[in-house]
C-alpha cells in the first residue's frame, strides 16, 4: 500500500536540486574552509556565496547571516545570545519577552536563563486561536527588555502571527523608553510560505531550518543584525566572525541556499494553491466528522496546515487508524520528544487537556495540487473507528 505523507511540518525530503549542488563540496570541493590552500579556498568561496544567496532572500547583509546546525540551535542562540549580549554589554537589561505557544527551543531557552542567569521571562498570553496581540506585547516591553521573540507561525496549529504589526508596536514603546528593542522572530515554518525579508518586516533575528524546506537535517541559519550585541554559545575557533565557533558545513550551506532561494521562488504561486486544497480539506472533515474542531486562526494560518481536535477520542489511535489506511500525519510537534503530555500550545489557547490529547495536525508539501478529499473520508473513517472501538 503506497503512503501518503503529510506531516511536512515535521521535516521534508531533500530536493534533488539540492543534492546536486550540495555534491561537489562532499568529493571535489570538501576542503576546509579556514584553510589556506586551493581545496580550502574554494570552499570558503562556496560558503561566502551561500551566505551572501541567503542574506539576498532575507533582506540581510552577509555578514548578519549565522550558518547553525538548525532551527533548535538559531534559536537557542538568538535568545541566549542576545539577552546575554544585553547583560554583558552593562546594560543591566535581562527581561525577556515571549509567548506561551513558542517552540520548545524557546521556552527551554528562556527557562534557562531565568535559572542560570535571573533573567526576567515575561510570557505575553495569546487568544483562543493562538494569535497574540501587538498591544499587549507592546505593554509588556519595559526599560529592563532585552529582547522580543515571537513565532511567526506556529508549529502545532499554523497559526500566522501579524510579525510587522509587532514589530511595530515594539518599536513605538521603545521610543517611549529612547531607545530600541531587538525583536526577533522564529521563521522556521514560515519559510517558503510566507514573506522573509527582515527588513520589510522590520525584525532584527530570524531562525531557519534546512530541513523544513527541502535542504538536509541539521542546516540552519540565525540572521541577526551585526549592531545587536550577541554572546557565543560555541567558542574555539572564532568561525562565522565569532559568533559560532566550528569548521563549517559548507556542503549544509550551499543545500540551504538552494533549497530557501528555490522555496522563496515558488513561494506566492504555491502558498495560493495549497490554500485552496486546505480550505477544501477542512471545510471536508468539519463537515463529515461532527466531533472535529479546527484548531488555530482559521484566516491566518499556514498555507500547508490543517489541525483538529477530535473530542472523545485519542489522537495516537487517530493517527494508527490513519496511517492503516495510507496516510502519514501527526499529533503536533515531532520535537517535543517521547512525551505524552497535552500539547503546551492547545492549553495556551484554552483547550481542554483531555481535548488536547486527541490533536492531530496535517501538513501539506509545497507541490500538493490535487485535492485531498480521500484524506478527509480516511479522517471521517479513522475517527469513527476509534469512537466504535475499532
């Protein structure tokens, strides 16, 4: 029985465009890039050229381009780097702004430093489609506010936060307090959905991750404006001007160039085709399957996301039943790893746990273009199945 994968959200597979211009720095080109001969300066010619194709569709200059292993660890450094910037930079500034819905990457980040550090984390909450107001971040920033970071789109339900109304409402308190506010934005799922150019948006940091666009596992960038001072969780070498000391995959960083410029190509045509397979698909299961909620904005939301809670069921036995029947989807998160908790985000937006616990999340590739009314009679025949007891 061929399979049918729509769980995108959780990683995609490598183009083979990707591939191929990934090949000639694993045989021909592998040298080190720090290294002072033939093998090793075409390398480092290779990696400037990808830093420089990647800050082009950010709206960024190269040198504010960080390559990391992925979108765990460009956060992690966004929000640990910069709030330990602020502090050893005098400013006495440790207030972290955030969201109760963020990934585990932020959350885990901003719990460390309040532990470690006596950061001040400040978690603006968000309504019951996960959308957070710009107001209320911006009564939330203060003279201690070292930094704001927000999800551009969330992971688990797809909801699509208003990134330039945030920035701008950041900006206004800040000019309160004479003085400017970083805010930085996790984009890991807006990639190849929605736009990226830092300075359309007005951000100053943005996360990506390779792997959710069509590059391998454990490529990532954290694009951060070269004025915002920002401490190094990687130290040895001084590789990427200091900011994440180690030999660089120069490899990982031509496949995330190609993959990211080729997503950004594709971007408008194909975030307007999977909406309308999207809205057919959910407009299907809602009406088919009567204990069905959408989960998330229902406007403004991902192209390639549809989530549900289905009440009185398990969403595991949901998700077996699915894949029984050739389609391949999630309960939310793939990193929140081996736990069996309610989803942090549902609670956030005012689920009940035991509703929580029967989400599951479809997330569609950039090139699906027919209709999925065959998932939907799958959705319709789990669900019944699960609520019959098999």
């Amino acid at each position: 029985m061929s399979m049918l994968y729509l769980d995108n959200s959780a990683t995609t597979p490598v183009r083979p465009e990707v591939l191929e211009a990934m090949m000639p720095f694993l045989t021909r080109w592998f040298g080190n890039p720090s290294s002072h001969h033939t093998v090793g300066e075409a390398a480092a010619e290779a990696l400037a050229e990808a830093r420089a194709r990647v800050a082009r569709v950010l709206g960024m200059r190269s040198g504010d381009v960080i390559f990391t292993s992925g979108g765990t660890e460009a956060n992690n450094l966004a929000v640990k780097g910069i709030v330990l910037g602020a502090q050893q930079s005098g400013s006495g500034r440790t207030n972290l702004i955030t969201t109760p819905i963020e990934h585990e990457s932020i959350l885990e980040s901003a719990a460390y430093l309040a532990r470690r550090h006596g950061a001040e984390v400040t978690r603006v909450p968000v309504d019951e489609r996960g959308r957070v107001a710009p107001a209320d971040v911006a009564a939330a920033v203060r003279d201690g506010t070292a930094l704001v970071s927000i999800g551009y789109a969330n992971n688990e339900v797809g909801t699509v936060q208003d990134a330039a109304a945030i920035v701008a409402a950041v900006a206004e308190a800040a000019n309160v307090l004479g003085r400017r506010v970083p805010v930085h934005i996790d984009a890991v799922q807006a990639a190849g959905w929605l736009p990226l150019n830092a300075a359309e948006l007005g951000v100053d940091a943005l996360s990506l991750a390779g792997h959710k666009v069509g590059a391998p596992k454990g490529t990532g960038v954290l694009a951060v404006r070269g004025r915002i001072p920002l401490e190094p969780l990687m130290h040895g070498g001084g590789q990427e001007r200091g900011r994440r000391s180690g030999t660089e995959d120069v490899a990982g960083a031509v496949g995330l160039a190609t993959a990211l410029e080729l997503a950004e190509a594709e971007r408008t045509e194909a975030s307007a085709r999977v909406t309308a397979v999207r809205d057919r698909f959910i407009a299907h299961v809602l009406s088919t399957v009567a204990s069905a909620r959408l989960t998330g904005d229902p406007v403004h939301r991902l192209p390639g996301t549809a989530s549900f809670t289905f009440a009185g069921t398990s969403g595991e036995a949901v998700l077996l039943e699915l894949e029984r029947r050739g389609v391949v989807s999630s309960s939310g998160s793939a990193c929140a790893a081996g736990s069996d908790e309610p989803s942090h985000v549902l609670l956030a937006m005012g689920v009940a746990p035991e509703v929580a616990q029967t989400a599951v999340r479809f997330t569609f590739p950039h090139g699906l273009a027919e209709p999925l009314d065959s998932v939907a009679e799958a959705v319709a025949a789990s669900v019944a199945a699960v609520q019959s007891g098999g």
